[in-house]
C-alpha cells in the first residue's frame, strides 16, 4: 500500500494524523503513519518542550509540525500591531454579548488566582514564524501551513533545512497558488473535514485539485476515517489521506473526558461549519455557543484574531465549570470536528485505528479487483 508520499517522506503507511497531542503523534509514526502535531495552541516556549519530548520518545521516525499563517486577518496591512491594538478592535457590544450568554448559561467567573488562557497564540503571522523557528532546529520531515500561502521565504527556509512544506487549501485555485510559491505537497480539505475547511465536498475537490497540480502530490482530507474511504482517495487521484477528527478520541488523546463523551455520542449531522471559534468557518459540535452566535441577539463574528481573543476566556471559564453544581456549561463546550465524527463510537488504541485502516484498505482492492473480475 506505498504511494510514492511514503518514498517522499520515509513512511510505511500513507496515512497522515494531524493532532495537537504529542502522544498521538508519536503513537502515529510509530504505528507506520505520519504524525503531525499542531502548533497553534502553544507559546513558542511551549512548543520546544512538545518537541523535545516528541523527539525523545518517536524513536527517529518521520514526523511534521502544523502551523498557522493566516493570509488574511484584523491585523492585515497594519503593520507590527501588539495584542493591546488588537484588543482595541474588539467593541464593548461583543464583549457584553459573551457576558450575556455566560450569564445566560451560569457559567461562573474565573478566580483571581487562576492564570488565563492566552488568548492570541499563534493566530498571527508573527507567532506562525516563531513556530516555524522553533520546529526547524528539530528534526522535522514536514511543514505545514493552514488559511492561505505561506511567505515564499518561510518556504525556501524550510528547504534550506531539507524540510517539505505542505498546505491545506478547499479549491484548485488555491492549489494553484500553493504550488506557485514552492509547496510540495497539496491537502486537499473537503467541507466535511472538522476545523478550518471550505464549503466543497471532498469527493468533488480531490480529483479537481489532482488534476490542477500534477504532478504535485496531493492529500485527501475530510471525513476520511476508514480503509475504503482511502482507496476512495486514492481512486480520485490522492497519493495519501489526511486526518484529524480521528484522533480526538483515541486512548492517547488527552482531549478532555467530557467533550470525548459528546464527540462518541455525536452523529455526522451534529456539527456545523460555525465562525463563532475563530471568525473564519469552522467545523465543530454544534452546541449552545455555536447556536447562540447564529441567534437573534448575536452581535454577528468579528475577523480573525479578534473573535478568538474575544472568547478565549470565556471557552476556558466554559470548560472549567462543566459539569458543576448549578451550571449549565456543559451545553456550550464543543470542539472542533468534522464529520466522519458519526463513525467515532469508541475509545480505541491508535496503533489499533491505523491497523484497521490499511488492513480494510487493502480488503477493499481486493474486493474491487474480485468485482471488476466478475464483470
């Protein structure tokens, strides 16, 4: 089951799992595929102890570091702008909004004691390059780059370093533009992927981005969480898949229990492309926070990174408090995902779901061969 993405990136399997836990990264490449930990939910100090430990425990196997470099935001043609600009931008009505809807939901406030969750991370460009530093003084085999092209000079960075930059685009036309700044590898992301995806679905986007960027290598990606679904993949002309909703419940995740409860519960029609996480469309549960920023009262998303930096602590007061006495913050948690979530019904070890995966991959050529025979 080598594609010519495994001769490219020194794997056994072309199975690629973005994850932003360090354990499932390793438990991937480990298990044959390609892990991909995301950077954006840590600080650049952060990510070098996650490296650290990924490097100290994937026993030399290939693995890649996801970052985000927004073409577009609140802070674009500025610009250096600091967090305080950017917080200036946030008007007072959408700050009462969220207040509202916490008080709604009796979501307590944070003590004073308690340290604030960040809210800006790697949501600009200036903290994608820091991630990019941090992750090229490791001995990463891919970089990734998510909402637009990355700067032409990141990418002659990363080749300087012997490194493969990919990126994650919902059209040809972006496709095209990936590979005209020097991308090496295409994921192609169908709207049914969870987080960041566009509105075309996957079996439609793959075989148009194939055939716009031959011979450029091309990643399958969105709702893509068995064996069939990868030959499927292959069939359209992809040379690996790309996931990320899989991982959120394996037994290495360290997603939170309760959100993994509703992830397993949930079926396909239980997310919803919503820009109430980031101001940009994202997949994700549908809950009460989703629902309430498409509601009557809402003063409607504000652009990236405002939104996310307008609601962050109100996600961490949100996660904090559920499931307490006399709260109702367990209807606003969520999480980003897409979804192949409807096929998510039990905890299960990653080495197990990469196993079943290419052992149904290759049932089902078999399969196929046997059908085609009788015909």
């Amino acid at each position: 089951m080598r594609t010519r993405i495994c001769d490219l990136l020194g794997i056994e399997l072309p199975i690629f799992a973005f994850s932003h836990c360090r354990d499932v990264v390793v438990a991937v490449s480990k298990a044959g595929g390609f892990g991909v930990l995301g950077a954006l939910a840590f600080s650049a100090e952060q990510l070098e102890l996650e490296l650290q430990w990924i490097d100290a425990h994937i026993d030399g196997k290939p693995y890649g570091v996801d970052v985000v470099m927004p073409a577009s935001s609140a802070a674009k043609g500025q610009g250096e702008v600091t967090k305080a600009d950017l917080e200036k931008m946030i008007p007072p009505g959408h700050k009462q909004f969220v207040s509202d809807v916490l008080a709604e939901y009796a979501v307590p406030e944070l003590p004073a004691e308690a340290d604030r969750f960040e809210t800006l991370l790697g949501w600009t460009p200036g903290a994608g390059r820091s991630h990019v530093d941090v992750a090229l003084k490791h001995p990463i085999r891919l970089l990734v780059n998510a909402l637009g092209p990355p700067p032409e000079d990141i990418v002659r960075l990363a080749h300087e370093h012997g490194v493969k930059v990919a990126a994650l685009v919902g059209t040809a036309e972006q496709a095209k533009k990936q590979v005209e700044v020097g991308v090496d590898i295409i994921v192609a992301q169908g709207g049914e992927a969870g987080g960041h995806t566009g509105e075309i679905g996957t079996m439609v986007l793959v075989p148009d981005v194939v055939d716009a960027v031959s011979p450029v290598p091309v990643l399958a990606a969105g709702g893509i969480g068995s064996g069939r679904q990868m030959a499927a993949a292959l069939a359209l002309g992809a040379d690996g898949v790309w996931t990320g909703s899989l991982w959120l419940t394996v037994k290495e995740s360290d997603m939170e229990p309760r959100i993994v409860e509703k992830l397993l519960a949930a079926k396909a029609t239980d997310t919803v492309r919503s820009r109430a996480m980031t101001g940009k469309p994202a997949r994700q549960l549908r809950t009460a926070w989703t629902d309430a920023w498409v509601g009557p009262k809402s003063p409607g998303t504000l652009p990236m990174p405002l939104q996310f930096m307008l609601t962050a602590e109100a996600q961490q007061r949100i996660h904090r408090y559920a499931g307490s006495e006399g709260s109702r913050a367990d209807e606003l948690m969520g999480s980003a995902v897409g979804q192949i979530v409807g096929r998510m019904r039990e905890a299960r070890a990653t080495r197990d779901v990469i196993y079943d995966m290419a052992s149904e991959m290759a049932d089902t050529l078999v399969r196929l061969r046997e059908q085609l025979g009788d015909g």
